[in-house]
C-alpha cells in the first residue's frame, strides 16, 4: 500500500506540514511565501488530494498570490484521525490553517466536497474568509431540496451517495484492483474530451495511488457519512440551520456545462443564501472543469480574486 509521502510530487511548489485545529495537514505551497502577500487556500474533493489544484498553484503564484492546496483531513499525506468530518470540525480546521499560515483573512476555493467546507467556513469564521469561489458545489441546503425535489438530481446524486453508507463495503470497492473505481469516478463524472489525454491518464494513476494510502479510503467517506447521519441529529439539524444565514461577501460559482453530477438547474437556489453570487459555465466541461479547462478556470478565478 502506498506510503502517504507518496503524494509529495515534485513541481514550481513547496512542500508544507502545518499544524491546524488539532492536527497535521500537508500543504503545496506556490507564490511569495510572506504573509503579506494575500493568501488563496484551494480545498480538494472527494477521493482526491492537493493534485487536483496542480494548474492553478503555479498561475495564482506567478500572479503574485500565495497559493496554498491542502491534503484535507483524512487525505493524502494529511493526518487520518478517526473523528472529525463534520461540518463544525472541517470548517474549524480551514480557520485554524487561515491562521496557522500567518494570515488574518482567505479566499477559499473548493471543488465538490472542498466547496461545501468553503461554505460552511464563511459561516462560520465569516471574519476570517474575505470570498469564496466553488466549483461544481451548491449550497449544502440548495443541493438538499434539490434532491428532494428535483427527481434528475436525485437520480443521479443518491444512489451513490446511499451505497456510501454501508459499512466497510465502499472502502473495499474504493481500493479493490489498484483503485480502479477512482478512475471509473473520474471517468464518469468528466465531459468528453479529458478522458482520452495524456493528463487525465496520469491524473488517475495518481488518483488510483492516493487512495490506497492506508485510511485514505475510510476518511473519505465518513465526511459523506455525517452528512447522511446528522440529518435525523440535533448537530446536524443545528449544522444546517446555521448554514441558512445568507452571506456578505464576493461568491463565484463556476458549473461545468456538461457535469453529468450536479444539474445546472441545482444552483438555482443559492442566490438565496449568496444574494451577489456569480454564475460561471465553462463549455465542454463536466465534473471536474479546474482540470478539464484549467486555462478558463484559472482565468476566472484570478479575475475574481482581483489585481495583487
């Protein structure tokens, strides 16, 4: 089984163990590494590690911008505690990495997963974040009612969502022939045309390696297993409510036109809680568009965060 330092791969970056909220956290540094250059923290999706960011840390660096990707909890070479992966401790851990860095503020983008802790951050450390931009990640209650409403959604997010909660089952599956169903994932989930590059073939067999880390597999899916659980529990409810406060702050939703995940049609609602939110497609892009069209999405996060 891989060893977790498997996924420091060399590149124009810098390798970081930082102490945050209570644990370790691998980081991949780009950009002036001085606390006054401003600080953009880039939080990765599920089955996935700091790679997914590999496009955009160099440019937000050359930019002028301190770039940081991050392992999240449970990931790559981040530690693997065997609590943690509600919304309350994630969102907890981006604050303390805020300050850990030496910074009083962020802008946080995340993709799937790492956006919904970018929502949950701004709500909770609101005076700690300065915008967020998510990828194909709608509010946590806009993707809810979705579900519940919209049977499209519904038939293309719950059935996978469900298998994850079994026991011990979907961490067999996720590591079973070298990580095979990571690949499959990332397949599925793309538009047309990143699939058949040199790119997404070396993405995968990155992919594929970083979630044989022992533990990888299991943290992973215990963040979509509190998600379940807290639903029928008073944190949970609580979590959700909390998360209804609407935010004053700059937000950038970038969708992939052709995610075969989440619907267009699911980000409908989030102007209810980001009333100045922004709306992006990117063209030919499916799950995955930092990766699939990372020029476009580069382009457009660096427009969003503003001139350094």
């Amino acid at each position: 089984m891989p060893d977790p330092s498997s996924v420091r791969y060399d590149g124009p970056w810098c390798h970081r163990d930082i102490y945050a909220n209570g644990i370790r956290f691998h980081a991949v540094e780009a950009g002036p590494a001085q606390a006054t250059a401003p600080l953009i923290l880039l939080l990765h999706g599920f089955a996935d590690f700091w790679w997914s960011w590999r496009h955009q840390l160099g440019a937000l660096g050359d930019a002028g911008w301190r770039a940081v990707a991050v392992d999240l909890r449970g990931y790559g070479d981040s530690d693997k505690p065997p609590r943690g992966y509600d919304g309350w401790t994630l969102a907890g851990d981006v604050a303390g990495l805020i300050r850990a860095l030496g910074h009083t503020g962020a802008t946080l983008v995340g993709h799937a997963d790492g956006g919904l802790v970018c929502w949950a951050t701004a709500v909770l450390h609101p005076r700690l974040v300065h915008s967020i931009a998510l990828i194909n990640s709608p509010h946590p209650d806009a993707l809810k009612h979705a579900v519940l409403h919209d049977a499209a959604q519904r038939d293309l997010w719950l059935p996978g969502f469900l298998r994850h909660q079994l026991p011990r089952y979907p961490e067999r599956t996720l590591t079973r022939h070298d990580g095979q169903a990571v690949e499959d994932l990332l397949r599925a989930r793309s538009g047309p045309t990143w699939p058949g590059t040199a790119d997404f073939a070396d993405t995968a067999r990155r992919l594929r390696s970083a979630i044989r880390i022992p533990g990888a597999a299991h943290c992973a899916l215990e963040y979509q297993r509190w998600a379940f659980r807290s639903q029928w529990r008073a944190d949970g409810r609580r979590f959700m409510s909390t998360l209804r406060i609407p935010l004053d702050l700059p937000v950038l939703q970038i969708h992939g036109e052709l995610d075969p995940y989440i619907r267009a049609e699911s980000f409908r609602r989030c102007l209810r809680w980001a009333p100045g939110r922004e709306l992006v497609g990117i063209p030919g892009a499916g799950h995955f568009p930092h990766q699939e069209c990372p020029e476009r999405v580069t382009a457009q996060l660096l427009r969003f965060a503003g001139p350094r």
